[in-house]
C-alpha cells in the first residue's frame, strides 16, 4: 500500500508539472529557464520525480503515518496499548 501511495505521489508530481507548464502557456527558453527552477525547487524535476520541497514533505509524512501504524498494530498484538488512546 505504501509503495502505491509513494508511486501516486510521483504521479503527482509529473501532473502538477503538466498542469503548470498549460497554466503558464508558452514563453521564450529563458524566461522558462527561471520558472523551471522555481518550480523544480517545489515540486522537483520533470525527468525525475524526485526531491522538491513539497513532495518530500508529504512522502517524509506518509513515511510517518506507515511507521505509526506499524508500530500500533505491533503494539496491539503484543497486548500493549498505547498511550494515545
């Protein structure tokens, strides 16, 4: 489930770019040069799919919510509550 959720948010990403690119509409290269690098800096490369500011963010949160809920569910068979509950 983890690793569909970690493909989803690569998938994303690449739409996000899409999106943006139709949004912005057509300029000369150096003017697309500065918008790509603002762009790549949030969302990461087009190429890659990788890094960015925002999708790091949420893949670093999914991380979390798969930690925690391994943990709880190993907890729980354990016979160990949590502290939470």
């Amino acid at each position: 489930m983890a690793a569909r959720c970690h493909l989803a948010i690569s998938w994303a990403g690449a739409w996000t770019w899409y999106g943006l690119t139709r949004l912005i509409g057509a300029h000369d290269f150096g003017t697309w040069q500065i918008f790509a690098d603002a762009i790549s800096l949030f969302i990461g490369s087009p190429s890659e799919l990788d890094g960015g500011i925002l999708l790091d963010a949420v893949r670093v949160a999914l991380l979390a919510a798969v930690l925690e809920t391994a943990v709880a569910m190993a907890g729980a068979a354990n016979g160990v509550r949590s502290a939470a509950r």
